[in-house]
C-alpha cells in the first residue's frame, strides 16, 4: 500500500491552488485545441514548451497533462457535429456519432462521449498508479512480427468490416497506403511518389488527410446535393438527452474500450488511432444492434471515445516508467521532462516523487474538471446544428483551412487539400468507406517498417512473420476474417 | 456562436503560432517541433537574449522532414541573398542531401558556426554475450548477415558509424545488415527483445537504459572517455580509430551581406563564451562543439567528402 500513500502525498501537489488553476488552464486548452482540427496536443506542448523555463516542472506538467486528456474529450465534438474530427484518435467517433447527430441524437452522443472519456480516463488513470510497471515492460516483448500481424489483422478486418462492399474497403484501404508511402522511405533513404516536388518529400500530414476526407469532402457533397435535401438540419430542440437505454448501450463499450485503449497506449506506435478502430471494429461485432451501424450507433461512439482517451493515460506508462516515448506526444513530453534535466525512467520515482505522482494525482482531478467542464457544454454545442447549412459548411471550410495552414504555413499542403477532398467527394458520391483510407496511411508506413525490420533481421525467410505465438495468431484471425464470410455464403448456397 | 469560434481559432493560431509579427531576424528549423535541431534552435537564441547579445525579435518556422533537405530547399527559395535569414542543420542533412540526390549544395550557404555535438555509441543486449567491441566485430565479420544492427535513418550518422567500425574491422560495408529504426526508444527495444544484436545512438538516449541494465554499452565514438559514463570505452581505446559527432550548427543564407553574416559570426562567438550558453549546455546534456566562420565551412567540405565515400561503400548512393 507504499502506492497509496505516495498517491496522497501526489492529491497534496496536485490540490495546491495554483496546480489547480494549471491544470485547468490545460483541460480547457487541450478542449480548444481538441476541437480545432490541425492542432493536435502534441503541437500545443512543442509550442508552450519555452514556457518551461518559467513555469515550475510540477506546475508546467500538470498543465501538460491536462492538454493531453483535454483533446481527447474536446476532440469528440467537432467529430460528433460536424463530422471533422478535430483529433486523428476521435476519426472513428465521426462514423457513428455524426449519423446520431443528424437523427437528432447528438446530444446523446456528446453525452456518452464525455461519459466514457471520464470513465476510461479514470480507470486509466488507476491502472496506470498501481500496474504501471509490469505494462511497461510489454514494450519489450513485442517483436516486428507481433506488430506486423497486428497491423494486417487491422487492414483485413478494417476493409471487411466498414463500408458495403469489400472490393470497395480494399480499395479505399490500398488508396491510404499508398498516400502513406509518399516522402522519403525510411530504410532506404529514397524518396517515393513525390514526383519531383520538394514538399512531398516529408510525406502527407495525417491532419492534411483526414480534415480533407472529412471536411472538405463532406462539404462538397452537400453542396452538391443541396437543392434536393431538406432545407434544416433535424432540430435539436426537445431532443432526448442520455435516457436509461442509452446507458445501457454503453457501459459495457466503455469498458471494453478502456481495455483495448490502455494496452495499445503503451505500446510503441499504438497511439490513440488504433485501439479506437479496434474498439469500434470489436461493437460493431457484439452489438445486438448491428443494422444501427453505419446509421448512428451508440455503442460505436461510447467505445472508440473510451479507447482514446485510455490510450492518452496508455502513453504516460512508459514515457514515465521507462523513458520511452511511444507517441509524437510522448516524444514532446520527453523533450519538456529534458528541459528541465530530468530523465523519465524508474529513477524519476524515487528521485523526484513530489513530480510524478504529483502529475498522476492531477490526472485525475484534470478527467473530473473535463466531465464537469464539458457535460453542460454539450448543451451549447449541439445549438451549432441551429447554423443554417450554408454558413456551417463555409464555416467549416474556414475552420479547417486554418487548421491546415495553422500546420506548417504551406501551400502544398493546402493544394493536397484540395486534392484529397476532391477525393473524398467522389468516394462519398460512389459509395467508399472513408475509414480504411485513414487506417491505411497511419498503419500502412508502420507495417511496411516491421515487415521490412522482421524479414531483414531473419535474413528474408518469411517464416519468422508467424514465429512468435501472437504473431501467428493473429495472422490465423486474420486470415478467418479474409475467408469465413464467402465460405459461410458458398455453403448456405449449397445448402 | 461560429464567429466567436474563428475567433478562438484566428487567436490560438496567432498565439500558438508563429511569434512576434516585427521580428527582426527569421530562424529555419528544418525539423518538427520538440526535436534536437529544434531545441537547439530554439535555446541558442534564447540563450543570446539571456546573455545580452542579441535581444530583438526571432521568428522561427518549422518544416520538418528529409534530414533537414526540405526546410532548406525552402530556406534557399526564400531568402537568398537577405540578410538576418539563418538556419539550423547538422550531421544528418550532410548524408540526406546525398541520399535524396537533393538539389542542395552545403557549401552555397555561409557557414555562421557548429554549436552541439553528441557523440554516439554502441550497445548489445544487456545478457548478451558480447563485452567488447572487438567480440562484436569478430562475430560480425563471421557472418554480417546473421548480426542485424539497428540505428537511426539509413545514411544518418548512427549508420556512418556502424560503417566506418566495420570498415576498420575489415568488413565490406555492403555486407551489412543494417535495419533502420524510427527513434532511439525503438532501438533500444529492438535491442532487448533480441530482434537486433548490437544497435547505435546518441549517448543521451541510451545511457539510462544501460544504467537500468537492460543494455551494455561496448563503445563510444568520442575521443575521450565521458564523464557521466566512465566505464565505456572509446572506439579507438577498443582499436577502431573513428572519432564521429552527431554535431549540429548554422547557416546564413547564401549570398548573405558580408557584414550582416560577419555580424552574426561575432554574435554567436560572443554566445559560446556566455554563461547563459554553458548552462544550457549542462542542463541539455550537449557537448560544447563550437567552431566559426570558415574554419566551418572546411569542416563542412571535409564531412560532406567522408560521409560521401562511405555511403557509396555502402551501395546507398552511386
């Protein structure tokens, strides 16, 4: 119980009235800039770290994290409303919370969102004070096999499971990947598909892709269709809030959320995009209301938005624990720990305690701030469905182009947006899932560096991708996933 | 309701952004924020405002990626021939530009000084059966392919090192298997999950891991021991004469005003006899690595020709 007691010594540090007042300068920042697309946490702690020279390290790193837990929550709004995920982690959360909002359920997304984040936050959080340790050194078992099966079983279920069609996901999927492939390949060295243009060489900005498909995309496609839709948006007056069901629904995603979301944090690469399309790969899968997806399903809100922000609490463990940065995130956090001339790693528990459970105490005062900070804002947010379509969606546009050039000021950046959310229209007129394109440019370069990384470090003989027992089954799942729906229907024919 | 939004946006961008609209001289920092060219960037000038030197407006601008290449090539388009135009770069964009065949020529820039250095060096698993450098190349020559060695980028430095350590050991560099990793965290896992058998970065990076025990470090290319790791030895102490640097530095614009660039030789001389710079030296862990003006811009020419010869040894480039 040594735990326990340094834990309230941490309630002490984080309860001093100016820590208080830091961390909740960080939880509304990290809510603003959750809602912002473009800026992500890991922008606003690069930008804000020469106030550290300032800032006391106890103070400078509650603030931190209460950024880093504020755009999780906050990046579940614009995903919700406007279908532009503020956050790459909340991508997933648009697919069913915008449906829900268009049928008037928006608040009840926001509400589950907020929920859940709070939820997982706060399990998160737990898991993180007592078996922080033992997570820690999962980072050391997992080989380039184990995460290059991972990523396939990703690939396969993603591109079978979203959309109508999986001739349809495979492409969309094939599309991201190779967006991935764009700039200078890292084990060579040699620039691929940039066609001569200097810029290209760094590759496409995740942010560019993603409030491109979703924003740009979205808003052409109404435009496009606007003379023959309906002249409003589904009121949001009278609308029902979080109702006994709706609770119902969504405990049990929460939890299984936050148990895909806290692991994969840990791990390197995990960020916060693949445990939220695990997540709502697995509700869609166990839900008893399967044909509500794709129109507005609870469940797949309240697991991906549990999932991010367990994966933000994921992140802290071997950042904290090990000195392993497992995200751009973590790696920033690492760079503002530098600063100050301390290491994270197992030192830092006994040479600076005051800090760090310090930090872990504000953690969870930050996740209650955010709850209470952002259950009554859910009522003025979804007042943002009253704007008339036409001002929303040019709204929208502006927005998302700061966001854009708020990345790094470029107008190459700017023309793949326009590109890409060409793109995005055509794929929306015709039918093709916008997911697998996402999930193929975030986990496209990683696959080909650990398939690469594996084969090499075998000597190129290809049975070292199933030699570890994870690896292999988890290519076994996602070969089943490849094959028993067309033998499920090829036998049911017979039948 | 919106409008109050852009507004928060407009503020935030401007606040988070870019920095003082009447700034007096534009800084390029080819990488992303919260790395080491960044932070050095960012320090030095922080640093010259501290000690005095230099204490009007900076504003820097990210472009991140290649090495460095792409945040020069822009560099180079915007602001040939301007005065108070730097940037920051180092070992790495040496080898990058090679690789990428980027249209950049080091030596079109004026070359203001090399701040920084880390020195890197070389670890195996800590239960592994290696204990010094000369076991490791022993095997390594044995059967290169069977040995994967991980480091940074292919062509980066921590590549050049593991290189010119095999050439010295009478190893043919092509021979290597050499296995790119994304960040020294990722090495070091690497390391100890057994995937690769030895691996290379800079010392800050893997010191605590070998004061945890998970690694053992075999070597280090500095040409003296380090003080916080005593027990390492040098490359040349093991028998490998290299002495290699992980150094970083400035540029001014090419066809920069002879007295403005004189100017900022001066300043940044002046810095790197400053206490404000010594103690941001201390607490980031870099070596003092200073050298100016042309003296440089020979060092520059001489890299670029060492680091040339040996990615060609290595089949990266032709």
């Amino acid at each position: 119980m040594q735990t326990f007691g340094l834990l309230l010594d941490g309630f002490a540090v984080a309860v001093q009235p100016v820590n208080l007042m830091w961390a909740l300068v960080g939880s509304l920042l990290g809510t603003i800039i959750g809602i912002l697309p473009g800026i992500g946490p890991a922008l606003t702690i690069a930008l804000l770290l020469p106030i550290t020279t300032t800032l006391e390290p106890t103070s400078a790193f509650i603030m931190f994290a209460g950024i880093l837990y504020g755009a999780m929550y906050g990046g579940s709004t614009t995903s919700i409303l406007l279908n532009t995920p503020g956050e790459a982690g909340s991508m997933m959360t648009a697919l069913e919370g915008n449906k829900m909002a268009r049928a008037g359920r928006g608040a009840a997304a926001l509400t589950t969102a907020a929920l859940g984040s709070f939820v997982a936050g706060t399990i998160a959080t737990l898991a993180l004070t007592f078996a922080a340790p033992a997570i820690a050194e999962l980072a050391f078992y997992f080989k380039p096999a184990d995460y290059f099966a991972l990523t396939t079983l990703a690939f396969c279920s993603v591109a079978v499971v979203m959309g109508n069609s999986r001739t349809r996901g495979f492409i969309s999927l094939f599309i991201g990947i190779a967006i991935g492939v764009i700039g200078i390949d890292s084990m060579s060295g040699q620039p691929r598909l940039t066609f001569g243009v200097m810029q290209l060489l760094r590759g496409v900005e995740l942010t560019v892709v993603l409030v491109s498909l979703f924003a740009v995309g979205e808003m052409l496609y109404v435009a496009s269709r606007f003379r023959s839709a309906p002249a409003a948006m589904a009121s949001v007056k009278g609308q029902a809030w979080f109702t006994r069901e709706d609770f119902a629904r969504s405990w049990k995603p929460w939890l299984r959320g936050t148990l895909i979301g806290f692991p994969m944090g840990a791990l390197p690469g995990g960020g916060s995009e693949i445990p939220t399309m695990l997540s709502y790969t697995l509700e869609r899968k166990l839900s008893r209301h399967k044909d509500e997806f794709g129109h507005g399903a609870i469940e797949g809100v309240a697991g991906p938005e549990a999932a991010n922000n367990a994966a933000a609490a994921g992140i802290l463990v071997p950042l904290l624990t090990l000195g392993l940065p497992t995200s751009a995130t973590a790696a920033v956090l690492l760079a503002a720990f530098q600063n100050y001339g301390l290491q994270p790693g197992p030192f830092l528990f006994t040479s600076n305690p005051a800090l760090i459970w310090g930090l872990i105490a504000s953690l969870y005062i930050g996740n209650v701030m955010l709850l209470v900070l952002n259950l009554p804002l859910v009522g003025i947010w979804v007042q943002l469905l009253r704007i008339p379509r036409p001002q929303l969606y040019a709204g929208i546009l502006v927005f998302a182009m700061i966001g854009v050039w708020g990345l790094a000021g470029s107008w190459t950046d700017l023309a793949i947006m326009l590109v890409i959310g060409l793109m995005g229209y055509v794929m929306r007129v015709y039918d093709f899932p916008i997911a697998p394109v996402l999930i193929g440019l975030i986990l496209g370069p990683m696959a080909e560096t650990q398939l690469r990384t594996a084969l090499a470090a075998g000597q190129g003989n290809p049975i070292v991708l199933v030699s570890t027992p994870l690896s292999g089954t988890l290519m076994v799942i996602a070969l089943l996933f490849l094959a028993v729906p067309p033998l499920l229907r090829r036998l049911r024919a017979n039948a | 309701m919106k409008l109050s939004k852009t507004l928060i946006a407009l503020a935030m961008t401007a606040a988070l952004g870019t920095g003082a609209a009447s700034a007096q001289v534009n800084v390029m920092l080819p990488a992303a924020p919260g790395g080491g060219w960044d932070g050095t960037g960012r320090q030095a000038f922080q640093a010259l405002k501290d000690a005095g030197i230099y204490t009007d407006g900076v504003n820097f601008t990210n472009t991140g990626g290649a090495g460095g290449t792409v945040g020069l090539a822009e560099f180079l388009g915007t602001s040939t021939g301007q005065p108070d135009a730097l940037a920051v770069f180092g070992a790495i964009t040496v080898g990058a530009i090679q690789l990428n065949s980027s249209p950049i020529n080091l030596a079109d820039f004026r070359p203001v000084a090399r701040l920084t250095a880390e020195y890197l060096v070389v670890a195996v698993a800590a239960d592994s059966p290696y204990n010094t450098l000369a076991d490791l190349v022993a095997d390594l020559k044995a059967d290169p392919g069977a040995h994967p060695i991980g480091g940074g980028s292919a062509g980066g430095v921590d590549h050049i090192a593991v290189a010119l350590l095999a050439q010295e050991g009478g190893i043919p560099v092509a021979d290597l298997n050499y296995i790119p990793q994304t960040s020294g965290a990722e090495t070091v896992t690497a390391i100890v999950n057994g995937t690769l058998t030895a691996g290379v970065s800079g010392t800050s990076e893997f010191a605590q891991f070998a004061e945890q025990g998970r690694i053992k470090l075999l070597g280090v290319t500095a040409a003296e021991r380090r003080t916080n790791l005593p027990d390492v030895p040098t490359f040349t102490e093991a028998g490998y004469p290299i002495e290699l640097a992980n150094w970083r530095g400035i540029l001014a614009a090419p066809g920069a005003p002879d007295d403005n660039y004189a100017q900022w030789v001066d300043r940044f001389t002046q810095l790197s006899k400053s206490d404000a710079w010594k103690a941001v030296l201390e607490t980031q862990g870099w070596d003092d690595y200073f050298l100016a003006g042309e003296d440089f811009g020979a060092f520059i020419a001489q890299e670029t020709a060492t680091q040339g010869k040996v990615l060609k040894d290595a089949g990266l480039v032709n």
